[in-house]
C-alpha cells in the first residue's frame, strides 16, 4: 500500500501527451487542449513528473507570445467550425474538446453557436445536440450566464413540442432518443 506514494509507482498517464517544441506546428486539437490546460493549470511546474513537459511548462510561461499564440489557434479552431457548412461528429468533436481550455468569449460564442445550429435545422441535428451539451458539461465557472440553461431548455421544449403537432419533424428514431436523453439531464443542471 505504501509503495503508491512514490512517483515510481504511478501509472503513466492513459492519454500520451508530447508537447511541441516552441514556435512549431501542433499536431492536433486534442495536443492544443492540452497544451492549454498545463498553461492555465494551478500547479507549479515542479510538481509535474514528467520532464519534459516540466521543462515545456516553464519555458513556455516565461514566454508569454507562447501562450497567447496557443489561445489565438484555440479561437481560430472556433471560427473553421463556424465557417464550415457541414458540422459532422468530427468537427462537432473537434471543438468541443477544447470547452475546458477555453477563455470565456469564445466559450460563450461556441455556445451561441450551437445553439443557433439547433435552432435553424429543420431536422433536428443530432451532432449539434450532443456538442452542446457537451460543451455544458466541460464549463467552468462563470462560463455560463444564469439564463443560458432556461435558454437551451425552451429550445428543446419548443422542438419537442413541434415533432409532437408534426411527427415527421424528426426522421428517426435515434433522433427521439438523443433529445430524450438529453432533456432531463439539462434539466437538472438548471436547477443546480
């Protein structure tokens, strides 16, 4: 039992993570997230185990254009998603994944965006859905307005109530279940 408190006892992590090198391409979004997270992390660089990242953490917080660089690719990941037509599972998973790292505008902007795709499909868009409440689910503190919640419940209650007046609204039966599923869990995160 004793032998878990030694650093040579932990687990490496499940999820490999290599840093870039200053200056250099980043390989994807999820190394981006990532990237972002040991920035905004509250820990000191001294307690993270691995040296390499140690060293990347410290260099790259004694260079702050570092840091503002990775924030700006952040913003530009949101506004490709905005721009592109077709907001399939991968684009949707794209930028959701970067919800927790994400400064407070551009999480609220994503927000909006969701929630305008959802609005305006005439069917309802499965993967839109999913990415919303997804992105609820990674908020921070204060990412969230007071209404936000009432907001995207009124939604789905609206498109709820008009697949019932007009059952071809929604095409399938995959899609009656994704609202289901989602609704009450929304619910209960606007009482909270």
């Amino acid at each position: 039992m004793a032998r878990n408190i030694f650093p040579m006892s932990v687990r490496p992590s499940a999820i490999a993570f290599n840093p870039p090198e200053p200056d250099s391409r980043l390989i994807d979004t999820r190394q981006l997230a990532c990237c972002l997270g040991l920035l905004q992390a509250d820990i000191e660089p001294e307690d993270i185990l691995d040296p390499i990242v140690r060293t990347w953490v410290l260099n790259t917080k004694k260079e702050p254009d570092e840091g503002e660089r990775l924030n700006t690719l952040a913003t530009d990941v949101i506004r490709a998603f905005k721009r592109d037509e077709i907001k399939d599972a991968k684009s949707v998973t794209e930028v959701v994944f970067l919800a927790p790292v994400l400064e407070r505008d551009d999480f609220r902007y994503l927000v909006k965006e969701f929630y305008s795709g959802i609005d305006q499909s005439g069917l309802l868009d499965v993967h839109q859905l999913e990415g919303l409440a997804r992105l609820i689910q990674g908020a921070g503190p204060g990412d969230l307005d007071s209404d936000d919640l009432v907001k995207v419940l009124t939604l789905l209650s609206t498109r709820l109530r008009d697949t019932h007046r007009n059952p071809h609204t929604i095409s399938t039966n995959s899609q009656w279940r994704y609202l289901m599923y989602w609704m009450p869990w929304l619910m209960r995160l606007s009482k909270d």
